[in-house]
C-alpha cells in the first residue's frame, strides 16, 4: 500500500510540474573529423527536486578530411536518446546543471577513392560508408533564465562498411566499428509547457 502512496505521489507531482522542450543549437570539435555542427530538440518532465528526464533528437553533420578521396558525403548523424539532467540549487536567474544523454544514432556518408593509370582505366577503388550505431553524451552547462549554454562530449559508434575492387586483389568488403567523438558547444532556448 505505501508503494501504491508513493507511486502516486510521484505521478501526481509529474504531471503539476511544467513539462520542458528546449531547441538548441551548436557547434562541434571533433578528434577524428572535420569539425561540425549540431541542432536538436528535447523534451524533459520533472521527476524530483532538480531533476528532468525525457527524450530527444538531433541532427549532426561533419565534413570529412578529403586526402585522396574523389567523392565525399559527409558523415549525417541523427541520434534519438533519452536524457537525464541534475539542475543544482537556483542562484539569482542561473541555474548550473548536469546532463547524460543515451540512445540510437541513424548514420550515414560516403567516401570513394579511386585511382587510374596514364590511359584512364580504373587500377583500384575503395568505397566507405557508414551506418548506424550506439549514442552517448555527457555535459554540463548553465541556464540564464529561459537560455541554455553548455559543453558536451558526444561519442556516436558507426558500423563501418569498406568495399574495394583492386586488378590484382579483385573485390572485397570489409566491416567495423568505427567511434567518433566530439566535444560541443551549445546554445538552447527553453520553452515551459
């Protein structure tokens, strides 16, 4: 009976407390890519004192360091995650917070190589492409009234797919798992529901 209470006691309070969505907007340093950009949108309900949960999407584009490569389509990410943030106790219109994120980013961008003889006729390609993969993200930031602005790390698996056609080795395909991480930049605006 006391479980039934407290479950009841926490639903009521969810659903009093003004739910939150908040856009946002960045910009990406990454370790292996081209830097990049970010927009998102979330949606987050109270559950305790300081404490939000929800879900969230976003759109992430990196270029990817050319070298050799004859034909490039950047690496598009869309991750779909849950999310979790800490907001400490209000200072005067500024509030520190914490925040996890976790999910499934849909991957995907191309790369090809291919190199010719004197004649033009093809000697060898690779082709690499990207596909989808594990999300996470940890951050912290501040919340200036209804304005958010943070620093994230954001790490995206992507399943990693070669194909290669070579005159003396002929066509094969390789797989693997390949981690891309970046630190971000964000600005968001909050809107209370």
């Amino acid at each position: 009976m006391k479980k039934l209470l407290l479950l009841g006691a926490l639903l009521s309070t969810v659903a009093m407390s003004a739910n939150i969505v908040e856009v946002r907007g960045g910009f990406d340093f990454s370790s292996n890519l081209n830097n990049g950009f970010e927009v998102s949108g979330e949606y987050r309900v109270p559950v305790a004192d300081g404490f939000e949960i929800g879900g969230g999407a976003a759109y992430r584009f990196n270029k990817i360091n050319r070298y050799t490569a004859t034909e490039v389509n950047g690496l598009h990410q869309v991750p779909i995650y849950f999310t979790a943030r800490y907001n400490f106790k209000n200072f005067p219109e500024i509030t520190p917070y914490v925040k996890t994120n976790l999910g499934f980013s849909i991957n995907s961008g191309k790369i090809k190589y291919s190199n010719f003889d004197i004649n033009g006729k093809p000697l060898y390609s690779h082709e690499v492409t990207f596909g989808s993969g594990l999300y996470y993200g940890v951050g912290s930031g501040i919340r200036y009234k209804n304005f958010t602005f943070d620093l994230s790390y954001n790490w995206i698996n992507t399943d990693t797919k070669v194909k290669f056609d070579h005159e003396a080795l002929n066509y094969g395909t390789e797989k693997y798992t390949s981690h891309n991480g970046a630190f971000t930049i964000g600005v968001g605006y909050t809107f209370g529901l």
